[in-house]
C-alpha cells in the first residue's frame, strides 16, 4: 500500500475519503452545535422553573404548538373523550 504522507485519502472500495471525512466532520461539528442549544434550552427550563413555571405543562405547550390547527383539535377533542369515558370530566 503506498504512503499516504500528501493528508489526501485515497478512494477506498470506490468511497471517496475525503468527501466521506468531510462529511463525518460536518455532522460532528452539528452534533457539537446541538449539545451546546440542548445546554441553553435547560437552562432555560430551570429559569422558568425557578419563576414558578410548571416545566411540564411548557413542554406540552411547545408539543402542541408544533401541532398544525387541525392535528391540535383532534389531539384536544380526543383528549376530552377519553377523559370523559374514564369518568374524568
């Protein structure tokens, strides 16, 4: 096998190894970016916690905020019919 000293890696089982790398760099510097937001977002939940908001009920919020108008209705019309059928409402 020859040398590899020019930092280019060769194609390898027709993939190219530079293009791969690239790519595997990429996501690594995402995946990086991700951990660092999902770090802010808790914080964020702790200072809401620590102002007397229930963290829970604001994830269901955002969940339901995700939702389009239709989905939403339909989530909360069988939401209340199963509440009912179990005596709860």
């Amino acid at each position: 096998m020859a040398d590899d000293s020019s930092g280019e890696t060769e194609n390898v089982g027709g993939i190219a190894g530079d293009q791969l790398r690239s790519y595997i760099e990429r996501i690594e510097r995402l995946e990086e970016e991700k951990a660092a937001l999902a770090a802010d977002i808790k914080e964020v939940f702790a200072e809401a916690k620590a102002n007397g908001f229930d963290v829970k009920i604001m994830r269901q919020v955002l969940k339901l905020r995700k939702m389009d108008k239709d989905d939403r209705d339909e989530v909360e019309t069988l939401l209340e019919l199963y509440k009912r059928a179990l005596g709860m409402g």
